[in-house]
C-alpha cells in the first residue's frame, strides 16, 4: 500500500507516536510500514496477527481512512454496572457509609440482581466520580 500524500504520512507518524489507544498506533504504525515497502506477512508477523488481519486493516483504510484507525462503538466488553439504573442504588450506599467501601459493596450487591467484584465496584466508582 503506498501513501502519496506527505501530510497524511505525517499524520499517520503523529498518530503511532502519540495515538489515544493502543490500537490507533498499531494500526497507523502498520500503515507506515506497509508504505515503506514491508510485506503484509512481515507486518503480520510484528505485530503477531495474521495476514488476514493486515490486509483488513489496509482495506479499512482505504475505505474510511484515518477514522479507521479507531475502534468502533459497541466492540469490548459491556459494562455490569449501568450508570442508568445502578447509579443511585451505589450513591446511596456510598453516602451511608462513605468510609466502608466494603459495606456499600455488599449492600450494593443485596440491592441489585447481578454478581460483580470489588474491583468492579471500585472501577464504576471511579468512573462516575464517586
């Protein structure tokens, strides 16, 4: 795959620097490879995916360009915890008992109908500014 456009090279530069995800930079480091005379199996094997993957990445490109380079919305895993319906359920336990993170966990999950870790509490805690 050759890029012409020098300032889309740049960008592409910028974005495997500097990229938000891990992701965006694998992606755009691909494609500068890739413009640079790699073989798609050389890239594959770099980043240790299959040729298959590259070649999806290339073809993504072509079509979307550097908006490819992020992933789409609904892809990973779902959240537990919805800020819709959970969120007062954990604030009000959290209120209650603002120094026993334990407590408002264990009274968080006699509250709502499904299982989650501590960890998870924690995270959506921290997430929502708890």
């Amino acid at each position: 795959m050759k890029i012409e456009d020098i300032k889309i090279l740049e960008k592409l530069l910028a974005i495997s620097k500097n990229g938000r995800s891990k992701q965006e930079r694998v992606r755009s480091h691909a494609l500068i490879l890739s413009n640079d005379g790699r073989k798609s199996q050389e890239i594959a094997d770099i980043f240790d995916v299959t040729q298959r993957t590259v070649f999806q990445w290339f073809k993504d490109y072509k079509e979307l360009g550097t908006a490819s380079l992020t992933q789409k919305v609904g892809r990973g895993r779902k959240p537990k915890l919805s800020v819709e319906k959970d969120l007062e359920i954990v604030k009000k336990h959290i209120e209650a008992y603002p120094h026993q993170p334990k407590k408002a966990y264990a009274l968080t999950l006699e509250d709502i109908d499904i299982k989650i870790s501590y960890n998870t509490f924690k995270m959506f805690l921290k997430k929502n500014s708890i």
